[in-house]
C-alpha cells in the first residue's frame, strides 16, 4: 500500500486506475514480480472500493494497516502472502492454487524469477509446525468470466512426495485441537 500511496501522492489529485497502474509498474521496476502482482491486485480491487467510496483516492483513504506489521502474529485463522509470513510460525499452511501459472508466477519469466519464487515456495513451507496443504484446480474462471483448464505446477509432485499427512491425520490434529481448546480454563 505504501508505493499505491507514494505514486497516488506524486500523481495528485484523483488519477484514473491505469495512470496508477502505470506509476506503480515504474516505480517497483519489472523484476520485483510478487509485490507487482499484489499491487496490480490491489488496484484492481480499489477500483471495486472506488464505486462506493468515491473515487480511488478515497477507497485508499479507507485502507486501514496495523500500526506494527511486523508484530507476532496471534492465535486464529490468518489470509497472508508468501512475504507477510516472514519469521512467523503457523501450526498449519494452506496453499491455494498450486497451478501453473499460481506457483510459479505467469510473470516470474526468466530463470532468476522462477528461482525467487522456488525459493518463496520454500519459505512458506517451512512456517509450518505441524503441517502443509495444497490446492489446485482442473479449471479455473478468468476475469472475464470464462472457464479455462490449468495444469499443475511443475512444482507439485515434488511437494506431494515429501507431504506425509493424509486427510484423516489431518482430521484427528484437529479433534485433538478442538478438546484442548474445550478443556482450558476447565475446572481439574
């Protein structure tokens, strides 16, 4: 949010979605692929907010971030990306959209992309405590509304080799779980 800010400031006043994208590619440069896409995502959802707040400029305005992002992050459920997980640890890592495409990156072009995100891949593997599960479609729909086949990340047989759990280890981690959570602050 921080270069939608600082480009949206340079820009003035209340620029239309493509300057602010075009701001934004020149500012991060074509080799950081994760934080492009993330801002590309981020202003196509402003421009969703900008319908009912007004304009761009004030969906922005509406953005609220923690005070300390680097905080530990506490007890529940948590919807990250691969870079906001650095240093935390998480019983559980859940991996959407383990697709060609996803993982790695359509923009991740060159050998020294594709390395990055093997490595990002890596990293949020080892945030797990207890476990890692993946997700990945037949087929997918485009933003245009269209149904289109994937395929498979050329990474996914290599991360299913090496996951042991199956659903009913899964299952039984969470009932396990769930009684520990019934049972605190239970008189002795």
């Amino acid at each position: 949010m921080n270069t939608i800010r600082n480009v949206l400031s340079a820009l003035g006043g209340d620029p239309a979605a493509a300057a602010l994208r075009e701001g934004v590619v020149a500012s991060l440069g074509p080799n950081d692929v994760d934080t492009l896409a993330e801002a590309m995502d981020a202003i196509d959802q402003l421009e969703d907010l900008a319908g009912t707040s007004g304009s761009i400029a004030a969906a922005v305005a509406n953005v609220h971030e923690p005070a300390d992002p680097d905080a530990p992050i506490v007890a529940g459920i948590h919807l990250l990306n691969a870079h906001t997980g650095k240093g935390q640890q998480f019983d559980w890592v859940i991996i959407p959209g383990l697709e060609k495409g996803n993982v790695p990156s359509f923009l991740a072009r060159t050998a020294a992309e594709k390395e990055e995100e093997h490595r990002v891949l890596l990293v949020m593997l080892s945030r797990a405590r207890h476990g890692v599960m993946i997700t990945c479609a037949d087929s997918l729909i485009s933003r245009k509304n269209k149904p289109y086949s994937t395929t498979q990340s050329p990474w996914q047989d290599d991360l299913r080799a090496g996951i042991h759990a199956n659903a009913q280890d899964v299952l039984e981690h969470i009932k396990r779980l769930s009684s520990q959570t019934l049972n605190v602050g239970s008189a002795p």
